[in-house]
C-alpha cells in the first residue's frame, strides 16, 4: 500500500504541521454592545457570557482586544430613547458614537473601531430604516440617512463602518458621502449577504430591540443562493472595501460562492443564535464546549472568510496563545 493519508495525522506535532486553515487573533473581531445609562455591565440572558458594557466596562474590554491581538471590535449602541426616525444615531452624543470616541481614545490605531451603521437600534418601531406613510421602510429616505450616519461615526473616530440595513444602494450613497466629507480612509464594511435569518433572536435581547413585523422585504430570502452573489457585486462596485456574509455556519456556501467571485476580504459573522446554541449545548454537558468553538471558527475559514466576526473572539484569542 502506496498511499496512507494517516500517517500525516498520526500525531499532533505532524497535524499541526500540515493543517491547512488556522485560527490568529488578528482574524477575529469581537462585536459589543454598549448600553446608555448603566454603569455596570449588564448580562444578556440569551447569550451567556456576553454583557451590554457600560461605558467604562467597555473601555476596558477595547485595551483587553488590543491586548490579544484582536482584529478589532465592532460596537453596537443600546439607547434609552428611540423614535421613529432613529435620530439617536446622527446625535454626536448619541450612545454609539460617545463610545466610538470613547474607543478611540482608549486604543488610537492599535485596534480597527468598527462600528455598525443601521437604524434599527434607534428606531422605535425597530426596523432598519424610516417608514413611508404606508408603514414600509422607504428605501431612499433611509440610505440618505445612512449616508450622514456615516459622517458622524467617521467624525466620531471610526477606522470602519458597517451597513447591515440591506438598503439598495447603501454603499454608494455612504461612500460618496464619506468622501465629500473627507473622510476617505474609512473603510466600508458592506453586510453584502445578509439573511433574514431565525439565527438572530438573542441579538434582538441584546439590543433591546422594538422590531415590529419581519424584515424580509429588505434582508434576504433564506432559500437565495444566486442573488447573495448579485448583492455582493453590486457593493463592490459601488465601493465596498470588505463584504460580508451574515449568518455564517448555515451560509457556508454563500461564503465559498462570495470568497470565489471577488478580490476584495471577506468577512463573516458568526451570529448570536450560532453562539448561543453552542453555550446551551455545552451547559448540558452535551458537546465539548472549546472544540466546538474552534471547529464551528475553522469551518467559517475554510469555507473563505479572512476575517470573522464571534463573540467568543476575546476566549479564542486567550486559548491561541496559552497553546
């Protein structure tokens, strides 16, 4: 017998030798949630382990990220008031941009500050844009904002902006606005290939979310393989620097489609369902809790993502170098 695939996993020194896909702390960013009027961290039920920071806890977590090397961390602001029109998120005292700034003068250049560009944890009704008189989320209105939304996060400090909203033509409204502002070294992360997804429910906790209906008239359908792609490229093209597929492990064939299509990085974003399936599996002594972390991150960088998003990012990092 010629061929035997096993001597090259006959030992650990040997595998490690000739594994093809690796986990580094630079690949991984940590979403956050920084909640206005705490002052003390308050836990997410559906998410074990993950909190809504207060400002200073937050300070805290963003100088730990440098410390471990991480990519960077993607902040999401949790107001006490929201209306209609989300105008929180233009307010440069608004809570995600204060903690845009609050992260930046904690970490400088150190650490990328990425921050989420959508309505819908400002809005009362909880949807990602502003309503038409019909109540349906009026697409042109919304990018419009998103564009100013943009301005003011860059103003605030961020290295990196990301919209998730799903609006046609978000990228170029967003791009030509940072640019005329001249902020033109802000990246723009396009949530490229976002899902309609059951996989989102903790977030919702997270957020404090008043999401009335679905969002399924804007984000995509989940049985749509071909149009992840015709999203994707239409970003690119209006100037999209990174795109992005959410959610991950059940879309790892939209993110080997997406990776194979362009020459820009792609991300990933392992989810809040994802994490919290794993936590509730493993608090039942069901699964081995770090390996499944480690193989669920490892089938999201082998199916093409260079860069993913997980709320395990600050544990995985503290794992990797202890090894």
């Amino acid at each position: 017998m010629i061929e035997r695939p096993r001597r090259l996993r006959s030992t650990a020194a040997v595998r490690r030798l000739v594994r093809e896909t690796h986990l580094v702390p630079s690949q991984l960013v940590l979403p956050m949630f920084v909640a206005e009027g705490i002052t003390e961290p308050r836990p997410i039920a559906s998410m074990p382990g993950v909190v809504q920071h207060s400002r200073e806890s937050a300070r805290k977590a963003y100088a730990e990220a440098v410390e471990l090397g991480l990519g960077g961390v993607m902040l999401f602001g949790v107001p006490e008031h929201k209306d209609a029109q989300g105008s929180g998120a233009l307010d440069p005292e608004g809570i995600l941009n204060v903690a845009i700034a609050d992260a930046r003068a904690e970490v400088g250049d150190d650490l990328l500050v990425m921050s989420d560009l959508c309505l819908d944890e400002f809005t009362d009704h909880g949807h990602c844009g502003v309503l038409d008189a019909h109540g349906r989320v009026d697409n042109d209105a919304t990018v419009e904002i998103y564009g100013r939304m943009g301005v003011a996060q860059a103003q605030a400090g961020a290295h990196v902006v990301a919209p998730s909203g799903m609006m046609d033509g978000q990228i170029d409204v967003i791009r030509r606005d940072l640019d005329v502002a001249g902020h033109e070294d802000v990246v723009v992360l396009a949530y490229a290939a976002k899902y309609a997804s059951a996989f989102y429910g903790p977030f919702r906790e997270a957020v404090d979310s008043s999401l009335q209906g679905d969002r399924r008239t804007y984000q995509q359908d989940p049985g749509n393989r071909r149009e992840s792609l015709r999203e994707t490229l239409l970003d690119v093209e209006q100037g999209a620097d990174i795109v992005m597929v959410k959610p991950a492990m059940s879309y790892l064939d939209i993110l080997a489609d997406v990776r194979a299509a362009v020459d820009v990085p792609v991300a990933a974003y392992q989810v809040s369902g994802e994490y919290a399936m794993v936590e509730a599996a493993a608090a039942q002594g069901w699964i081995d809790r770090d390996r499944a972390i480690d193989e669920s991150l490892l089938s999201i960088r082998r199916a093409g993502a260079d860069i993913v998003l997980t709320y395990w990012a600050a544990e995985v990092a503290r794992r990797l170098r202890s090894r």
